[in-house]
C-alpha cells in the first residue's frame, strides 16, 4: 500500500509539471500582462474610499510602485497624489522615492499637478537679477524680512554670474502683509535696483516710497491667487512653483526639465 501511493504521488506531480497551460507564466491571465489587466480604480470608487477626507479627487492612474494605484487629490486649493492599493484596503499617504537615482517622485509630481499659468504673472515692477533679455526667468516672491530670501539671492547672483541665459524677477512680497514690511517692499519696487533689495536683506533702512506703485498690492493678490504662503518661493517657466532656498544646482536641475516641458514652450 506504501509502494502504491508513493506511486500515484509521483504520478501525479510529473502530470503537474508537465501541462503547459498549468504555468502562471506562460497561458492567458492576469500574469500574463499588465497588472491593470484584472485590477482596476475608477475615479468614482476613489470618490467613494476617499469620500469627505478631500474636496476632489482629479485623477487615478497607475503609481510608480507596483500593486498601487496613484489617486491625485485637491483639497483646500492644494493638490497632491495619494496612493491607493490595489486590494482597494489600504491608504498610502507619503513619500515615494526612487532608490537608484535618489528621486522624490511624489515631490516632483506635487510641483507638476500645481503648476500656474506664468503669463498671468507680470513683471513690470519686479527686481531683476542677471539681464532682463534672458531666455529663462524665475519668479521669485521674496520677503524682504525673510533670511531664506536673502541666501536665494546670493545663490542666485552666482547662478546669473555663470549662466547669463538665467534671470531671476524678484517681486518683494510682505507674507505676514504687517504694514512695515509692506512700506519696505514698496520702497523696493520704487527703487527698482538689486542694491535697495539687497539694503533691505541687509536690514539697512529704506527711504520712503514714493511712487506710488501698485506692484505690492498685484503681488500680494497673485500670491493669494496662487495660494503661495511660504517665501522664498520661486516659479520655474513650466508653471512649477518651488518653496525654499535651493542650491544651485538644484534650481538649474529644475531649469532644465522646465526647458524639456511642452508648457514652457508655448
């Protein structure tokens, strides 16, 4: 008896291993293609995951990562991607970094889906930094307060020094709108010199303006518009806005894909 099913047992694991459509790999199947092939998220059942946790959810495609899917979201004017896994069980709320090449694709996809239309940002009454014929220009919303702002401006001159394509546009914005800073970013734009901005990082005083310019009133406005809270905060020619003082080489990295976008190029 011991002998017989020893028998059948190897019988029927050769029979196992050898039917082709047996393989996970090999017949037709969800294994066989695309994960999206037999798992799928349509916006309206992450409207209802997600349900009074955001006010809109704006799309849903596959994530970096798989076994997740990327749902972008909107909520109080902002918009970020969370993520959602494909038993539809679990939220993932985070950081999605590329190990290899030391990327945060979550950053870079929250600049992408809050981009703005750089047309509607003027630049009469900006500060230029570098020339004002320069192919590629960043808006810069600075607080003349703001010591962040202050090392952005140096590590902008040294950017402009060596690339003479780049130009930064300064608009002096009072982020706390207190009505001293306010009587010192107007003394800038009535200035309108790179010394009076930098007089200002300087804490030096400042004559009082009198142009009579609308220029601080326009930016604060458009910061509102824009929901742009933090300074420095600077917008690439792609529509991407960046809070901080980034290095050099960061902002040229930044440079560089906003020239690879089709949104700088229109």
């Amino acid at each position: 008896m011991r002998i017989a099913v020893t028998t059948v047992s190897l019988a029927v694991l050769l029979f196992l291993f050898t039917v082709p459509a047996a393989h996970p790999f090999t017949g037709d199947g969800c294994a066989s293609g695309a994960c999206t092939d037999c798992h799928s998220l349509s916006r309206d059942e992450a409207v209802v995951l997600l349900g009074s946790t955001v006010d809109n959810v704006l799309s849903v495609a596959p994530s970096p990562v798989n076994g997740l899917w990327e749902v972008g979201v909107e909520k109080g004017g902002e918009r970020w991607p969370v993520y959602v896994d494909f038993s539809k069980e679990y939220l993932v709320s985070g950081q999605i970094i590329h190990m290899g090449t030391k990327k945060n694709l979550t950053g870079n996809r929250i600049l992408s889906m809050n981009r703005v239309d750089v047309s509607q940002i003027p630049l009469a009454g900006a500060i230029v930094v570098g020339k004002k014929d320069a192919k590629r220009r960043i808006i810069v919303f600075d607080d003349p307060n703001c010591p962040h702002c202050a090392k952005l401006h140096q590590t902008a001159k040294g950017i402009v020094a060596k690339h003479p394509d780049v130009a930064f546009f300064v608009r002096p914005f009072p982020r706390n709108n207190d009505r001293e800073t306010r009587e010192k970013a107007l003394s800038i734009v009535c200035a309108g010199t790179v010394r009076a901005l930098e007089d200002a990082f300087a804490g030096k005083p400042l004559p009082k303006a009198k142009c009579g310019s609308k220029a601080v009133d326009e930016t604060i406005r458009i910061a509102k518009r824009f929901n742009i809270r933090l300074t420095p905060t600077m917008i690439f020619p792609d529509g991407r806005m960046v809070p901080g003082a980034l290095e050099a080489d960061g902002i040229l990295s930044l440079l560089d894909e906003s020239a690879d976008s089709p949104l700088s190029k229109k």
